[in-house]
C-alpha cells in the first residue's frame, strides 16, 4: 500500500511497524523510534509532509543537499527519459551525460579539470585520498608520501579512511584504530578557538600550525591537506579571510596538493557556485556530492586539476590510470538528473539567490535572537548558518546539550526542521540551518519566529531550573 500526501494514519502504522521490523536506521536510538518517527510522504519546495499529514518547513534540506527544492517534477522526467534511452553501462565506456556533466563541472571551476565519478561524498573523498597518493607515487618516486593532514572536529564522510580523516571523536570512536595516515591540526573555529587565541592578533595561528605539522612529520611523508572550506558539521566554521590562503601557500610550498571538501559547502550553498571561491584559492582535488544532483539521485565526483590527470597519462604498459572503479560511477541516469539540477540552478540564479537570502535570514536572526542571552554567535555564509548556544554570552560555556536538544525538538513540535552540530563536549551546541536554496522570505520569517521562540523557551526552563 502507498502513502500518499493524504493523512492516512492505517498505513503510517502498517509502514512503521514494517519498518522497525526489518530496517536499521543511521544514528539513530531504535528505542527512540518506536516511540516517534517520521514518515516522509511529499515534500515540495522547503516543505516535507509526513504520513500524519503535518508539514515541516525543512531547514536543514534534507542532510544539507536538497539545494534547488524538493518537488521538482521535470527531474523525474529527464531521468525516465534517460532510463528508456539507456539505463546503465560501465564508466568503461562513454556515455552522454556524464561526459555533459564533466563539462559542466569543468566550465564551473573555470576550465582546467577533469572528473572522476563516484557515489557519495564519502567516496569522492576517498577517491581523492587515492588519487592524491598515486600521484604522489607517480610524481616523487624517491619519497614516500602517504599522509593526509586534516582538521580536528572535520567531518569528511562515514567509510574508515573519511573517518579517519574526520576530527569527531563521537562519530569515529567506535571504529578506531585506524592506521595512522591522517594527521589532525587544530581547526579555524575561531569562536572556541582551539589555540585559545583571538583573531586577528592570533595571526591565524591555526593555518601556521599546518606548516609545523608538516615539517614535524617529515614533507616526504604527506601527500596533501584536505579542508572543508567553510566547515559545515561542527557547527559552520567560517574561517579568517587569510586562513585559506595560507593553506594553499603551505601546500604550494611543500608540493603537496590541495583537497577541497565541497560536499556541502558546494553547488551554491555559501553563496557561490562553490565555497573556496570566497577566498581564491585554486584546489588540485575537490569532493563534490549532494547540491550536484540535490540528492534526486546518488552521484557524486571527485574533480581533479589538470596538473593532477596529466599525471596518470602515460603509455598503457606504464599503468599510471587511475586505478579504481565503481560499479555504479558515471551513472547515466543520475547524471543526465546532475546536468539539469546545475542548469536549473544557474537559471534560477541559487546561488546569487543563497546570498541575498543568506544575508536576509542572517541579519533576522541577529535582530531576533541576539536578546536572548544564550546566544553566543551566530555566524555563516549564504543559506549555511550556525547559532551557537551558550549559558551567557560573556563565559561562552557551552548550553546543556539536553537544552540544545530541546530547541531542536521545539522547532520540530513546531513544524519546522533545523539541525545541531556534531562535535561531542566541545561543539555540539550549534543549532545549524541549510535550507534549500529555493526558500522564501516568508519562510524565512517563520523559521526566525520559531527559534525565537524555542530560544525563549528554553531561558525559561533554565530561569526554573
Ligand atoms: C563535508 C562533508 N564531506 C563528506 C560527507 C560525506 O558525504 P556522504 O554522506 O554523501 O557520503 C559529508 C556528509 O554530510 C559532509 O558533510
């Protein structure tokens, strides 16, 4: 039996029971679920409707990837269009739309790029991981380097090599130990700064920190530093101006490559096509997922600089192509979907649209929310924004996360779908908003009224506490 966007509360209960039944959920307490769950039945727009008939303004688009709105019909059409001319073949061979895709991708960054195509955000960054130490491999036969640096509290994907390049002890815990080759620096969360310094007389202390990591390490030994431009999980990280900079002249220094995590940060999310062109620096390798399709359909890539493919040219007994596959990389149909999401979002000027709602909802929030005196920081770019919850504003200590929590589930009770922060003890009392890039100014409004409220809320349990 299907749902349909029609209360039907029988066949809510036969799917929840068929679910709890035989389905394991991520993250989530199953216990939890037996108690309350969603069933998603529509959704158009910034809006999802679930099987009871409640409609939730979605402020987080799904896992931050929903960029151009749900409900866009013509998707389904080019992708029965493509699945009725051709269906699937190996990335062994060509097809036409992921060749248009790779153009597209290309022209995006400005020409000079080559694509590799893969699933998810996890895998582009482990496609990258591979490509940058084969690379490594093909380019400085007489070193042997392997490692990664990274960032503490990073959030770059859920396979063991993305973990261990992630910094969230919470999310990575459970799988440890991994084998060493990702190796952590502090992070540019400047509010809770990690050096306990302030900006600007830290000198940006934290991208410094990068250089002494590397030469601690031995520069033979590491391969590349791989950044999320505008770190989005722990809390959305807005660096200095100079921080990305200075990385690039780090890695341009020591020949290692730079690998841009544009998972969420990319496809007009901050404002710009993707996020490191706020601050001009030039990746050798970029992971892009979610936006490129919002999440129509899995596709994802891992885009390469020129500099980077000539590498893996040579005779064929040579064997320096790149050496992986993915039975499903290259997808014809999530490709032919990714090639008209791009297009829709350059019709519709998102990304231009992301920074005038960006700067809309963010100049509403600070007006908003800035009374109440849990509220730290608000901080962001374009339609990604993060409200840090503190006790008071002057010791910055962290809310309670049960108080964190409860804002969350205020929002909800009140038909609107924000996020928090990963990030354990340190960072998990952010409320995060990535809403599709198509939300309105009314939308907008509501989703300020509410967490005013939520936040109002929330004073008073902690002035009866
Ligand atoms: C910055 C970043 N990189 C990588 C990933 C992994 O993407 P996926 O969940 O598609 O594997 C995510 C997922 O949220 C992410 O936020």
């Amino acid at each position: 039996m299907s749902l349909t966007n029609q209360p039907d509360p029988e066949a809510r209960a036969r799917v929840v029971k068929q679910d709890l039944d035989n389905v394991i959920h991520p993250l989530l307490q199953h216990r939890a679920l037996e108690q309350k769950q969603m069933v998603v039945t529509g959704a158009q727009g910034s809006t999802i409707v679930d099987a009871d008939g409640t409609t939730y303004l979605d402020a987080m688009a799904g896992l931050w990837c929903v960029n151009i709105g749900y409900g866009r019909t013509e998707l389904a059409q080019v992708a029965a269009e493509q699945m009725q001319q051709m269906a699937y073949y190996p990335h062994t061979a060509m097809n036409l739309p992921a060749a248009e895709l790779g153009e597209q991708i290309n022209g995006l960054m400005g020409g000079g790029y080559h694509t590799y195509f893969v699933n998810s955000g996890s895998e582009a960054n482990e496609a990258g991981f591979k490509i940058a130490r084969q690379y490594a491999k093909h380019e400085f036969p007489g070193d042997f380097r392997f490692k990664t640096i990274s960032r503490y509290y990073a959030y770059h994907g859920t396979t063991l090599a993305t973990l261990a390049a992630g910094g969230m002890g919470d999310r990575k815990g459970k799988f440890e130990p991994y084998a060493g080759e990702f190796v952590h620096v502090p992070a540019p969360t400047c509010y809770r700064c990690p050096l306990g310094l302030e900006y600007p007389s830290c000198g940006v202390a934290c991208a410094k920190a990068i250089e002494t990591t590397i030469l601690g390490e031995g520069p033979q030994s590491v391969a590349e530093v791989i950044v999320e431009p505008i770190m989005s999980g722990v809390g959305v990280a807005v660096p200095p101006d100079e921080y990305l900079p200075m990385v690039e002249a780090i890695c341009r220094k020591y020949d290692l490559l730079l690998h841009v995590d544009e998972v969420i940060n990319g496809f007009g999310r901050t404002g710009k096509m993707f996020g490191h062109q706020h601050y001009g620096v030039s990746p050798d390798i970029m992971a892009v997922a979610k936006g490129i399709v919002s999440a129509y359909l899995p596709i994802a890539a891992t885009v390469v600089k020129n500099h980077v493919f000539e590498s893996f040219l040579g005779e064929v007994s040579e064997a320096r192509q790149v050496m992986q596959v993915n039975t499903y990389g290259g997808h014809p149909v999530a490709a032919a979907v990714a090639v008209r999401n791009i297009e829709i979002m350059l019709e519709e000027k998102l990304p231009e649209r992301a920074a005038s709602m960006g700067a809309y909802l963010m100049d509403g929030l600070k007006a908003a929310l800035f009374k109440h005196h849990i509220t730290g920081d608000i901080r962001g770019k374009g339609l990604l924004l993060g409200i840090e919850l503190v006790t008071d504003r002057e010791s910055r200590v962290q809310l309670d996360g049960a108080l964190v929590g409860g804002v969350v589930d205020f929002c909800r009770a009140h038909g609107v779908i924000v996020g928090r922060s990963g990030g354990g003890a340190r960072h998990s009392n952010t409320i995060v908003l990535s809403p599709p890039l198509v939300i309105t100014r009314s939308e907008c409004d509501t989703l300020i009224e509410v967490l005013d409220q939520a936040l109002a809320a929330t004073v008073a349990k902690l002035a009866g506490a």
